[in-house]
C-alpha cells in the first residue's frame, strides 16, 4: 500500500502544480504501449500474413520501424509480462510460469520491484493499464494500483480472462458489471444432445457485453483525461487468446471468404468454448484487434497528440497450440519459424514489434537487431531523458540507439528460460547462435542437460543441429546458462537450480 500512497501523492504535486515533478510543458513524450496475447509472429499484414486483414497496424509499421528479431519476456503470459514491467530476465524475474492464486489472480510481483509504471510517476508520467494484468490480485502487492498505475481496467484474473463476456471486470478495486451478460464461461462444451452441424447449438457462447470494448473506451478516455499531460498507457489486449468470442458482425467478412472451416466442438473436453467456424472467428478476433489499434491511433490524432507520443506494438508470446482454435498451418502463424505457445524455439517466442514516433523513428525502416522485453524499462527511459534513472542491478540494455537510427552493435546475449512445457533454457549470443536445452523436467530424458546450437543465420527454422561443430560457441552458451539466473524459492527448477549451487 506505501508504494501507492506515493504514486497517488505524486500525482497530486504534478496537478497542483508544486513542481515536484515536471508536467506538460516538459515535451516529453506520451507512451502507448500496446500488447497482443498469443498473437504470431506472422499473424499481421506487414509480416506476411495473407488471410487476415490488420490494415491500421500495416499502417503504424509503414509509419515506424519494424522488427524482425524482437522476443517476448517468455514464452506464456505472466513470465512475459514480468519481464516487461521488471526489466528483469526470466533467470532473475519473480514471476518464472503461470500460477494462479485463490479465490482470484496470479502470482503477484512483490512490493520491492519497481517497475516502469513507477519509474514513469517518478518522471510526471499518470500511468493507466487497460487489459489483462496477471501480475497480483488487488488485495496482493501485485496489485496494479500498487504497481504505479493510478488506473487499472480489465482483467486482473488471467483464468478470468479466458471468457469475452464475463459477469464483470475490475475497474481499480471495484468490480465494473456487465449487465447484459449472462456470464459465458471460457471452458465449456456443447450441450448434451446438440447437433454439432446446427450453428444454433453454439449460441450459448455468444453474449452482449463484449468486454474488449469496454476495455478499448476505457483506455480512450484515458487518452483524453490525460492529452494535457505525459501519459504511459499500457494497454495489453486479450486479442487473439482464446476463447474464441467475437461479436457476429465482426465475423460477418470472414465468413464470406467462404473457407473450409470445420467447426471446433470441444471433443472430449480439451480446449476452450466451441466454434461453429473457428478460422473465421480467430481471423475476425485479430481484425477486431487491429480495429481497436486504429481507434487509439485516430485519437492521439484528433487531439494533436501524434507528433509527441511514442507508439509500441507488440505480443506477449507466440501462438497458441491449440489447432482447433487457433489453425496456425492454415494461417501460416509463425511462418518459417519452428515452436507454438509454451515453446522456446522460435515460434513461440519471437513475435512482431513496431515502434512509432514521428519526427524520431524514421518512416518504413526495419530492424533485425535483436532485442526482449527486459529492453523496454531502459528504452522508455532513455527516449524521455531519464536514462540516468535506470534501475541497477536490471538486464535490459536500451534500444534507443537503434529506433532514433544512429546504430548499435549486436547484443552480447539474451537469456531465457521457462520452467513449462516440460522445462527449458535458451540463450541467444549476438545475432547468428543460439542454444537451447528442453525437456529439463522430464524424467524419461536420458541427457537434460544437453544443449542443441542453431545457427539463426543459416537456419531460421531450427532444423539443423550444429553443437557438434562449434563446441567454442557451445561452451559460452553453457556458460551463461548458468551465470545468468538465480535460484527462486517460489519457482523451483530443479535440474538448473542444481548447476547454480555447484
């Protein structure tokens, strides 16, 4: 709770005016911050996708800069997320896996970190978060609220969010009512007896409150709130994690594409809600998404706000697994690259980013600097003249350089690991190696430890085994696969937690 007292008595000083901290005209730049959930690497227009139209993201890539090799805090959303907010890499971050908490939330960021939503207040930033938190529940240290956001809207329940039309949101500490739902649950199956062949029989999964409108006019009114200030909107959007809701209007071009697209009716009880024509929906999802986008962008542009305020877009991770759901060969998802969801090969965890600021990042550029989401607390405070306020002891390293066009040399290294799907650490060293061990957890491997090298450069596609012949290259790799992490006491990895204490 001190953490926010002092955001709120921050805010306080800037709006009486005491001068504390600089307000607007200070020039310093808004921030949007805008995150996708399970959106791939190929999912969007300017990444090649065919089928699904994204025409105002294509556009903010044809306004910004590109990137081709950026990566996701890890590889499922709350480790991501940690990443993000921390500047902490997944061998040093609290957060290392989904864990949800009763009787609602996710393993809460403790009360010590900071994150950028606090170093920003500190700068005369007013911070909202509109979306899926998953960090803490409000009644933990997670809380946004706690976190240097003095105004939160969404989900603050990853499992909550699994349903578009649930019975209510959170709107700060409160609950914000969905009159108009009856509650769609985000894991159900078709009723006993239904036809499967009967779009009727999937009509109890459509309700009349879709909640990611409700969280896009919340963060637009935020947007106008604070156009006489310096905002940071954090905006992480559900789209395109399933369930697989959308309002009928929405799926209404797709479904004149005419595709084969058998229906997902949730046999045996896997996945999340059924779908009379899931291609449809989950191309519609995305479009829908991209709609929210453009909303944003024609404020910021309306209130004359564009020339001041940095735009980011980006994903938390890969596509999901789910093929019924979410047809990735269909779409062609990922592309080239190999991995899902859950995964650390390429797939599940490079993901699209692009970056506007008009008048600083040049129109139409791309980049195939590498780069994670630990980056992104030293890039914000780099780009606002704060950089002397970067927290000691983080791993990210500021990409400024690259987005205002003056150059920089390829990252030493980037470090990952993900205690799920089995268990897994990945290190990528500069642009062309890296190594990856998998399967850590699983007791049927006879050699967990052993790591495979791919050369990026030759083999985007992770095909090609090449440890035998650079054992230089796997040597360093090994190296900091062991340098680069601490041991959790709340995410125990045992066979890595092992080679620290060595």
């Amino acid at each position: 709770m001190m953490k926010r007292f002092l955001s709120f008595s921050l805010v306080l000083l800037v709006s009486a005016g005491f001068g504390f901290v600089e307000a607007r005209d200070s020039g310093k730049p808004n921030i949007i911050f805008i995150l996708a959930d399970d959106l791939g690497f190929r999912e969007l227009g300017c990444y090649g996708q065919e089928k699904i139209k994204t025409p105002r993201i294509d556009q903010l890539a044809a306004e910004g800069m590109r990137f081709t090799r950026a990566y996701s805090g890890n590889a499922v959303c709350a480790p991501s997320r940690c990443v993000l907010m921390t500047g902490r890499h997944p061998g040093h971050a609290e957060v290392r896996n989904n864990r949800g908490v009763k009787p609602e939330g996710n393993h809460p960021i403790p009360d010590s970190e900071i994150t950028i939503a606090e170093l920003l207040v500190q700068e005369g930033y007013v911070c909202g978060a509109f979306g899926k938190w998953g960090l803490g529940n409000i009644w933990s240290e997670g809380d946004p609220n706690d976190q240097g956001f003095e105004k939160f809207f969404g989900y603050n329940c990853q499992s909550h969010a699994h349903s578009y039309y649930p019975a209510y949101l959170r709107d700060n500490d409160r609950e914000f009512l969905l009159q108009n739902n009856p509650p769609v649950p985000g894991h159900a199956s078709l009723a006993k007896g239904a036809d499967p062949l009967n779009p009727a029989s999937y009509n109890v999964f459509k309700g009349q409150d879709y909640s990611s409108d409700h969280i896009n006019d919340q963060a637009l009114a935020f947007i106008k709130k604070n156009k006489d200030q310096p905002f940071f909107l954090y905006y992480p959007s559900l789209i395109p994690h399933v369930a697989l809701h959308i309002p009928d209007e929405h799926l209404e071009p797709y479904l004149a594409q005419k595709w084969n697209d058998p229906p997902f009716t949730r046999e045996g009880g896997y996945g999340y809600t059924p779908h009379f024509t899931p291609r449809a929906a989950y191309a519609a999802m995305i479009t829908r998404l991209d709609t929210y986008v453009g909303k944003v962008l024609d404020l910021i542009e309306e209130l004359g706000l564009s020339e001041n305020t940095i735009v980011v877009f980006t994903s938390d991770n890969g596509t999901t697994h789910l093929k019924g759901e979410a047809d990735f060969e269909f779409f062609a998802s990922v592309g080239e690259l190999r991995g899902l969801k859950g995964e650390l090969y390429e797939g599940g965890i490079r993901v699209p980013q692009i970056v506007k600021w008009p008048g600083k990042v040049k129109p139409g550029t791309v980049t195939d600097f590498v780069t994670g989401f630990e980056d992104w607390m030293p890039t914000m405070l780099d780009l606002i003249g704060a950089e002397t306020k970067v927290p000691a002891g983080i791993d990210g390293v500021s990409i400024a350089p690259t987005l205002l066009g003056k150059g920089q040399g390829e990252r030493e290294f980037l470090y990952r690991e993900f205690l799920g799907y089995g268990g897994q650490q990945s290190v990528w060293m500069g642009n062309r190696w890296k190594g990856i061990r998998t399967n850590l957890l699983k007791k049927d491997n006879p050699d967990p430890l052993a790591i495979e090298l791919f050369d990026l450069d030759a083999d985007p596609s992770e095909s090609t085994n090449v440890a035998d012949q650079h054992p230089g290259v796997l040597n360093k790799i090994e190296g900091l696969m062991k340098s680069e992490r601490t041991i959790s006491e709340s995410f125990k990895f045992p066979p890595l937690d092992a080679l620290v204490s060595q």
